[in-house]
C-alpha cells in the first residue's frame, strides 16, 4: 500500500481537478478511494466558486473499474459502499 492519497485535489481558479493516484493498481476504486472522491465532491458541492470539474488518473489508465484484489481478500468489506 502507498503512503500516497489514493486522490489529490488541486484548484486553479474556477476548476477544481481530481486525480486518482493509484497508479500501480490502474485506479481501481477500493473503499478509501471511494470515500475520498465522496469527500471531494461533496466539498466542491458547497463551494461556489468552482464552476469545473476535471477527472483523471495517475499512470496509464484512468479508473480500471471496482477494486477486484479488495473483493477476493474480504467479500464483505470489499463490498460495503462509503457512508
């Protein structure tokens, strides 16, 4: 696992980008990255200021799709969405 956040949020003025950060697993959404992207637009939710969105990923894909590696080693966990 990385020490890096599994999404970084950057500003420049009026756009706000969100970019997944887990390249060595192509993207995939597991339930920290799923909580962070829930937190970020939540945030750009209540702020007035943006007025874009720009998603994109680190590495060579963008978001590969569900974490499956988090599904195979806890069906359960792996499969509970953020609250």
């Amino acid at each position: 696992m990385s020490d890096q956040p599994p999404l970084l949020v950057t500003r420049d003025g009026a756009i706000a980008t969100l970019q997944f950060n887990r390249p060595e697993a192509m993207n995939a959404l597991d339930l920290a990255t799923s909580e962070a992207l829930l937190a970020a637009l939540q945030g750009i939710a209540a702020d007035g200021g943006v007025r874009a969105v720009r998603l994109k990923g680190a590495g060579r894909a963008f978001v590969a799709g569900g974490d499956l590696a988090l599904l195979r080693a806890d069906p359960v966990q792996g499969a509970r969405t953020p609250s």
